[in-house]
C-alpha cells in the first residue's frame, strides 16, 4: 500500500483524483500536501485548485456523514479533509462535545494489561475511567498526564480568544513592537499556525479574508505576497474582497518602500520662520502624513509657490518624502518608517496666492521621543540612543530655543487605542508626553497653535462626519491627554485657549506600502499653516533675508 512519503516523493505523479482518494482514505491530509516542506514546493497552484474543487463537491456529503456517525473520529476527519470547511467551527465544537461525553467501558473479561490499549487517549471521559479503575496500572502516571494536558487544552480554548479576533490583536501588537527582530516572519507564521489550527491558533480563511476587507491594512505587502506564494492566497481572494488590481501588482513585483538615513544631529532651528512640530509614537502615520502635507504645498494648488532650503539638515528626507504622494491618481509607494531616533527639520517659503511669503519650518521629531519622555518621567534606565533623542528636543525647544512663532501638531492614529507598545497603549506614552512638556515648560506663548491630528478617520463610522468622528474617538480614547493639552492652551493663551482636531487621510492605502494619495485633508492643514504663519510681501521678504544673511 502506498504510504505518506511516497507521496510526497512523487507528488507530480499523481492526478488530482488519485490524490483526493489519499486523503479520502486517510493516508495523507489536505495541510500536509499544502505544507511546501513536505512536497518541496512541487505541489502546484494548479494541482491544489483541482483537488479543492474536487474536495468542495464532496463536502455536503462528508459533513453528512460526520453528523450521522457523530464521533471524535468523524469530526477529525472532516476538519483534516476540509481545511476551509463551511462547518469548521460546528466540527470543533461538536468533537469537544463528544469527546467530553465518550467514555469507554471494558469488558469485564478484559485483561488489565490490555486495558491501557482499548483508551481513548483524546477523550477526558475514557482516562478517568481508566485512572478509577486502574490504581495500580503502569501507564496510570501516563493516563494522569494526558488528562490534565487535555483539560489545560480545553482550558485555554475556554479562557483565551483564539480565534480571529485575537490574532488581529496580537498581530497590532507585533508590528509595534521594536523587541520583535522580523516581523514579518512572526506574523507569517501566526497566519498559517491558525489556518493549521496549531499552537494553539484557530482560524479559517474566510475569517483572515473578512478581517482583510475591513482592514486592506491589517498586513503589509511583504505577508501578503509570502501568504500569495505559499497558496493561502489568491487572485480570486484580492477581487473578492475588492483590492484594486494596481495594488496587487505593486505587490506581486515588490516595490520595495523608500529608506531614510540617520540625519545629522539638529541643535537648533536655522532660520526666522514659523516652526511647525509634528509629534507621534512609531507607527502613528505621522510621518507619512507630513509627506502628504508636503506634496500638497509643492503641488502649486494650495499656495502658488513653495521654495525648499537646500541648506536645512532635512533637505533630503523632504525631497524624497514629498515625491511619494502623486497628485495625478495612481498608486504610489509609501515610505518605510524612520529610524526611530532621527528628527528631520525641513525649511521652505510657502507664496500664498495674494503673494505674501510664509516662511515656515517643518520638525519632524523622532518617533520614539514619547516613548522616552515617558521612560524618563518613569525613572527608566534609557539608552544612549534614547538620551541623544531626548536631548534633540530640549536642545531645540529649551536651551536654544528660538523667538520664532511655534504651532504643534500630535498624529494620532484612529483605531490604534488598543495597540500595545512595548506593553502599554498609546493613551499611557500620550498622557506622560503631556507630563514632560510641563515639566520642561516646552508649549509657551510663543506657540501659536496646538492641533491633533487624527489619521486614518476613514475607518471611521459612516454615519459621523470626519470632524465628528474625530472629536468623539479622542473624547472616547484619550480624554487624559486631551484635558491636559486644552490645559497648556488656557494657561499660556494659546489660540484663545482651544485645542483644534483635525481629520487626515491619506485616500486610499492598502498593504501598509502603497497608496492613491487623495490630498483634500493635506490642504486642509496646509490652509490652517498658512493661515497661522506670518507672510510678507516678497520686497519686504527679500529685505528680511538679506539682513540675516548679513
């Protein structure tokens, strides 16, 4: 009789047929020909649809026959048969049923050396029924063992969410966290551990496939393309859930996302302008917002002209991140994350379309900065990168702090509230930030302005207006830190002691890496810069930098 590894040896030999009545008559499993490390990756996309479709025709019957045997067996059977079986859950929690209920009564002529055979070692019932009857047997340690391991495995099905739900959850939480080395390579495997229903993981494809059409961005481009290549992905599965073929392709040809360097070290703003900050934790959106806000600014649709400071430190990321965000509707390639120490400063003139000059200089501060003014506040040893990022801001907005007007800008990411970073929410770093920003006395009344940006706010219910939405998930999310920024305003007659939320959204992203910039929300906070920032006219303008040339 043909056995497993003949299969998997000569796995091109076989028609699609042959191998549906292999797994049919029980010698190999459905995940064990779909396991590349099994066949070497010789079993074909091809060959995997014929045998689905073939399998799919004989699952109402198979599922038939389960429920009319009902037994543990039955139910094991179907769910090795039917990885993505319409009846998956129903079969899991009909095999637990059955399994608690099944207890195996021996013969009384049974010998006691045999009775340790005749158990159902997957069933609770049966072992303690041979551990009652058995004091004395040499497998009772063994029998004991099982036991409990069966009852911690129910257990934990029982007291931790395994299912979708929490794998979306935990995936969030690794792509934030900066301990985790490949990510990519983590979030991989949880994927396919839960189609396998292993470690402890219980999914279908059809939960990953609804969780990716609520959310194009729950995976980056590099998962979803490995998910695509090892088959637990398809073109059909992109359309069905309505990814825009232009995506696809970015994906399938692995355009990689544009890398930033560690910028030089910024002790102080270098030119007389209006300073805007743009504050966020990794993965907040912030800096991706800022290249959508400077595309917007260079497009010549919002201001007539803007001309960028070859001399400023952060000339190059605001060259290279600008360019990311097209204007003409196709899809382009977002930018990876910075280094999450590097603060960039970006220095250009903005002429508004009445001509005046708004000389303004962008900071985009580091992405860790709020991580380590809380680890700071919280007596936290912290490491020399840590301490070099900590000492930017104090440099800039404390010791060498300029006379130039200032405004503020904190992104924050609608949806994230539950987002673990290295253990706690984003509200806890938010809220420590505002701690650190009193303490250092950072918000003066040179500062014009404080906005919170929300991106990402089309994830937002459809019945609220973006504005709407907004305000209600910071009241609902991060009250704490909100009270203590309104707080700053009222003390230092900042915009008349008002806090302003701003909606944001790149338009359309999928894949985390790509997008179809749609740039109404970017003009509206170039709109709110120009009309916070001083303008000249340009003799005047031209007058002023002369004399600080001199």
């Amino acid at each position: 009789m043909i056995d497993k590894e003949e299969i998997f040896d000569n796995i091109n030999r076989f028609t699609a047929e042959q191998l549906v009545d292999f797994i049919k008559q029980g010698i190999v499993t459905v995940l064990e020909l779909e396991d590349s490390e099994n066949t070497c990756g010789e079993y074909s996309m091809e060959m995997r649809s014929k045998v689905n479709a073939i399998l799919s025709n004989k699952e109402p019957a198979d599922w038939q026959h389960a429920t009319e045997v009902d037994t543990v067996e039955a139910y094991q059977y179907y769910l090795d048969t039917y990885p993505d079986g319409m009846h998956r859950e129903e079969a899991r929690n009909r095999k637990k049923e059955v399994s608690a209920k099944t207890v195996f009564i021996p013969k009384q002529d049974t010998p006691s050396d045999d009775a340790w055979e005749m158990v159902d070692k997957n069933s609770i019932a049966s072992l303690d029924l041979f551990i009652s009857n058995h004091p004395g047997h040499p497998m009772l340690f063994e029998a004991e063992r099982l036991k409990v391991k069966l009852e911690n495995e129910w257990g934990k099905m029982d007291f931790f969410d395994v299912d979708i739900s929490a794998m979306v959850k935990k995936i969030k939480n690794v792509q934030a966290d900066k301990k985790v080395l490949n990510q990519n390579e983590v979030i991989f495997k949880m994927i396919v551990d839960g189609l396998k229903n292993v470690n402890g993981w219980a999914i279908t494809k059809e939960d990953l496939l609804h969780e990716l059409d609520k959310d194009k961005n729950l995976l980056n481009a590099t998962v979803v393309h490995k998910l695509y290549d090892e088959g637990y992905l398809s073109m059909s599965d992109f359309r069905n859930i309505g990814i825009d073929r232009e995506f696809v392709q970015y994906m399938l040809e692995d355009i990689p996302p544009q890398r930033f360097g560690q910028p030089a070290p910024l002790t102080q703003v270098g030119r007389a302008s209006t300073e805007v900050y743009f504050w966020g934790i990794p993965s907040s959106g912030k800096s991706c917002a800022l290249g959508g806000i400077l595309s917007v600014a260079n497009s010549g649709k919002v201001v007539s002209f803007m001309d960028k400071d070859s001399q400023c430190q952060g000339y190059g990321y605001m060259s290279r991140l600008m360019l990311h965000f097209k204007s003409d509707g196709t899809v382009g390639t977002l930018p990876e994350g910075t280094a999450t120490t590097a603060t960039y400063e970006m220095g250009f003139d903005l002429t508004d379309h009445n001509g005046l000059v708004h000389p303004i200089t962008c900071v985009d501060l580091a992405g860790e900065l709020i991580r380590c003014m809380f680890k700071f506040d919280s007596g936290e040893d912290l490491s020399e990168d840590e301490l070099k990022t900590l000492d930017t801001l104090t440099t800039i907005l404390v010791e060498n702090r300029t006379g130039n007007q200032k405004m503020h800008f904190f992104v924050i990411e609608y949806g994230a509230e539950d987002r673990l970073y290295e253990g706690l929410p984003q509200r806890t770093y938010l809220e420590a930030a505002v701690q650190y920003i009193n303490n250092y006395e950072i918000f003066r009344k040179d500062t014009d302005a404080i906005f919170i940006l929300v991106t990402k706010i089309d994830k937002a219910p459809a019945h609220l207006s973006p504005g709407e939405a907004a305000v209600q998930y910071l009241t609902d999310n991060y009250s704490g830190f909100i009270n203590s920024l309104k707080a700053i305003c009222r003390r230092n007659e900042i915009n008349g002691g008002n806090l302003e939320v701003l909606p944001f959204s790149l338009g359309v992203v999928c894949f985390q890496n790509y997008c179809r910039f749609q740039g109404a929300a970017a003009e509206q906070v170039v709109l709110k810069i120009l009309e916070r920032s001083k303008g000249f006219k340009e003799d005047k303008f031209s007058k002023l930098k002369d004399r600080l040339k001199r």
